[in-house]
C-alpha cells in the first residue's frame, strides 16, 4: 500500500471536521463548558453568515481566571501614573471582566487555506506558536488544523 509524501498531504486531508463555534454574542460561561464538553482548547468565532472573526483559546480564560498585572507605576502628586499602554490596560480589563466571548476573544484568529499543503501549515503551526490553524475555503470556515491532526497525518504517512 502507498501512501501520499507528507508533501503532497493538503490541509484538508488532515483537518477536524465539523468545527464547534461560537459568536462574539455567546455567553461566556457557554464557550468554557463547549470547551470543557469536547475536549478542546480553542473555539473559532464566527458572525451570522459563518465568516471567522475571531479566536477564544485557554490562553485568553486564563488571563481572565488570574486577573492583570497593573504593570509599573511611578507616583507624583499623590496620583498613580501608569507606565504602560492605557489601550492594553483597557484591553485587560475587559478580558478580566468579560461575560461574552466577544469581550475575551483574540480578533486576529489563526488561519489558513484548505489546499496550502501539511508541511506548510505545521511551519505556520511553529512559527505562530499556536496549537490549532483554522482552516478556511472560499472565506468559508470548513475545518480546524491542530497539532495533533499533524502528527496523527505524518504517522499515517509511514
């Protein structure tokens, strides 16, 4: 029996399908217990016509769970001046506060096309330093790449 070169594997040979998503709308509590249901650590955030918007990971509950770091501060005439962006203190702020995924998620998701091929897509996985690629066709969300579809994908390429 022959098997594809992993050169030749495209995304969408290797990819998750159906994807779970989620709206900015989405209570938040709803994404963490999807999440939790299925295993998985990232939900795509799509609007009402499917086109992805966004990316809820661990990583942003996690800001959310252990708060924010004020950062450094100097003290002049009895005020507080902080010494950092005051766009990602509010940004902070909001995800330690959010209730909706819309005020957590990340708006620059991870993505790639369905036909780019496996090795490409696991140099992205590394260089992005994320676990999961979504993987989109004609604009159209239509899978999720992870980490784990790579390694599962080259195994079968043995």
């Amino acid at each position: 029996m022959t098997t594809d070169s992993p050169s030749t594997v495209r995304v969408k040979d290797a990819m998750t399908t159906p994807v779970l998503t989620v709206t900015a709308a989405t209570p938040l509590q709803d994404a963490v217990q999807l999440m939790s249901d299925h295993h998985i650590s990232g939900l795509p955030v799509v609007d009402g016509s499917g086109t992805l918007v966004g990316e809820l990971s661990e990583q942003d509950l996690m800001v959310k769970e252990s708060g924010f770091d004020a950062g450094p501060y100097v003290m002049l005439l009895d005020a507080v001046i902080y010494l950092r962006n005051p766009l990602d203190w509010d940004r902070q702020v909001h995800q330690v506060l959010g209730s909706t995924v819309g005020e957590l998620m990340q708006d620059h998701p991870h993505s790639c096309e369905a036909d780019l091929s496996l090795p490409e897509a696991a140099r992205l996985l590394h260089d992005r330093s994320t676990q999961r690629l979504f993987v989109l066709a004609g604009g159209k969300l239509v899978g999720v790449l992870t980490r784990g579809d790579v390694v599962r994908s080259l195994a079968a390429s043995l």
